[in-house]
C-alpha cells in the first residue's frame, strides 16, 4: 500500500487533469519505488508520473546522469563534447546481468587510448545497480557520412549529455541520410552494419 502524504488541495484545473488511480504492488516493489522515489527528491507520487509518463530515462534518472556525466568530465576534462546511452538497456532488452552501454563522445583532438579506459574503470558510476560501461568515439568526421556505430547511435541512442549541440546535429544528420536512403543497414553472417547506398 502507498503511503499517504498530506497534499495541497487541488486547484479546478488540476481537478480536470488529474485522475485518482490505485495501484496494488508487492510491498518490495513499494519500498523499491519509495526509495528511488527518495534519491531523485521527488513524491511518490511525482516519482511514479515521471516514470510511467515516457520513456524519457533523463528525467527519471537525473542523479544517474549526473554521475555518469561527473565521471567522463573527470575522464576527458574539457575534451567532453556528451554522451549518448545505447544498447539492451535503452531498448528495453536489458537481462539482469546487463550493463549501462555509453558512448563518451570526445573532441577529435583528444586521443582515443587505453588510459581512457583504465582511468574510467577505476571509478565507473552504477545506474540503478548495473554498471556503466564506458566507450570513448569521436564525433562524424563530416556531415551526412557516419560509420556503423553512429548510425546504430542515431537509431536507438538516447542523448543523455550534449555540449554545445554538436551531437544533437550530428545525430539529426545521420538520420537524414538514413531517412533519404544513402545509408542502409545490411547484414553479413549474422550481423549488422550499415553502408551508403549503392
């Protein structure tokens, strides 16, 4: 059962907006809400809202963004152009044993080596328990051409973190391309990629 809290009596367009609904949940399920509820600040009640509003993982998970986002600025300093969530988890897919895919997006002046990856490792943030696994690109070398991770980005990414739109306008350009027809996803031995069209 939900707790009750006192609330402010409801305004006459708040009444017409807002709908009375009881949810019956397994008292684990309850204190997992509440608790979660708890860290982001919010009622119950807005908790649940935001959560069953969309999918949009950015407001139900600002603290979590905000430590991923902590963790590549102290990895790639002023280099951080943003990042972008990708993979089972942003698809609704994720197994219990699957981590939170990121893509770290770097300026082309910034080297792409190991020592990213160790320096990540060292302190990964967790996103609701799973890990965050980190992966360091550059952005599109130029406009309307994309490799195959940057087409799958476009698809299925969810922009968590984005500069100065650099990577908002990089994504829309890809899109385009895939929209129009000049990339196109294939498959060879069983596995995707994408290609400009012949």
């Amino acid at each position: 059962m939900a707790s009750r809290t006192a609330s402010r009596a409801p305004t006459p367009a708040s009444r017409e907006a807002a709908v009375r609904f009881l949810l019956r949940l397994p008292a684990p399920l309850h204190r997992q809400l509440v608790a979660s509820a708890a860290t982001e600040s919010l009622s119950l009640n807005e908790y649940c809202v935001q959560r069953l509003g969309g999918s949009d993982l950015c407001v139900a998970g600002r603290q979590h963004v905000a430590a991923v986002l902590a963790s590549a600025s102290a990895v790639a300093g002023t280099h951080l152009l943003g990042i972008i969530a990708h993979g089972s988890w942003v698809r609704g897919e994720a197994r219990d044993s699957s981590d939170v895919d990121v893509m770290v997006v770097v300026e082309p002046s910034m080297p792409l080596t190991r020592d990213l990856y160790r320096t990540w490792d060292v302190a990964a943030p967790t996103w609701d328990g799973r890990t965050v696994d980190a992966h360091f690109v550059h952005p599109p070398p130029q406009r309307g051409r994309a490799s195959s991770v940057w087409c799958e980005l476009a698809v299925e990414g969810l922009l968590l973190s984005d500069r100065d739109g650099t990577l908002s306008a990089a994504l829309v350009d890809v899109r385009r391309a895939i929209a129009h027809g000049r990339l196109v996803r294939k498959t060879a031995h069983g596995q995707p990629y994408w290609t400009e069209a012949a």
